[in-house]
C-alpha cells in the first residue's frame, strides 16, 4: 500500500509541474507583451518631446537636443521649461542607456531600445515598424519624414 500511495503522490507531483510550467510560460509571455506596449508609449512620449523642443525653439534657429535630460528641463528658457517630465528609462532594459538617432547638427531626433531579442509580433498596430525583427527596429522619430540621420548605441553623436 505504501508503494501505491508514492505513486500516486509523484503523479500528483508531475501533474502540478507540468501545470505550473505552462502558466509560467504564459506569464512571462504576458510580461514582454507588457513590456512591448510600455516601450510604445514612452518611445511615443519621447518622439512628442523632441518634437516639442523643436518647435518651442526662441527665434528662427529650430534644433533638436543635444542630450535627452534638456527634454526634462530646456536650457534654453529662464523658467522652468520640461517637455518631459523626466528622463524614462527603456522599459525593455532599464539599466541599458537609450540608442539615439543624431541630425547632422548633433542633436537627437529619436530614441530606440537596444535590446535586441524579438517582438512577440504585432503587438499593436501603432507600432513604429510592423515587420520589425528586433526591438532595436522600432525607431520613434521627432518626425517620421526625417531621412537624414545617424543611428548610436552609445548615446554620443556619431
């Protein structure tokens, strides 16, 4: 009777672990796509910024900023200016500096994450790139129609 009853308990064990597995791989499924939206609105957030501090530029010279902490307080006004009210950290990798895309001026005309692992595929239809195979794909730009720039993974201008 005793061997029986061990049976059944380590049946009962493999069934329990089996079940646990397939939620955990669900969660963390729910996660990166959790994850994937966070990144979509801050990177929005981000290109509204920038594009914000171009337009807000006192007299006629319209430039984009040299480092994304002048989105938290503009250095150009007197007052407290913020087009941002903090600098966001990548959702994906927040230990990780942004990668940014610099004008031929040195300023930043957007921001993209650099982690590199796979979008878990159309997470919205409002993401930046549709057919986009990495993360580091979706490139949230000042303005969309902007063709001229470089791309950098270490936050300094090319």
């Amino acid at each position: 009777m005793n061997g029986f009853t061990m049976l059944i308990v380590l049946g009962m064990v493999a069934l329990a672990s089996a079940g646990l597995s397939l939620v955990g791989s669900r969660y963390t499924k729910q996660v990166q796509r959790d994850k994937e939206q966070e990144l979509l609105i801050v990177g929005r957030m981000y290109a509204a910024a920038l594009q914000r501090y171009y337009d807000s530029a006192p007299g006629n010279l319209k430039r984009y900023p040299k480092t994304l902490d002048w989105l938290a307080r503009d250095p150009r006004f007197a007052g407290v200016v913020r087009h941002l009210r903090k600098v966001y950290p990548d959702p994906l990798q927040p230990d990780k500096p942004w990668g940014l895309a610099f004008d031929s001026n040195g300023g930043i005309v957007g921001v993209f994450s650099v982690n590199y692992a796979q979008p878990l595929g159309p997470a919205s239809p409002l993401a930046p790139v549709a057919d986009a195979r990495r993360y580091s794909d979706w490139l949230f730009l000042a303005d969309p129609k902007l063709t001229n720039f470089t791309l950098s993974i270490t936050g300094a201008p090319p």
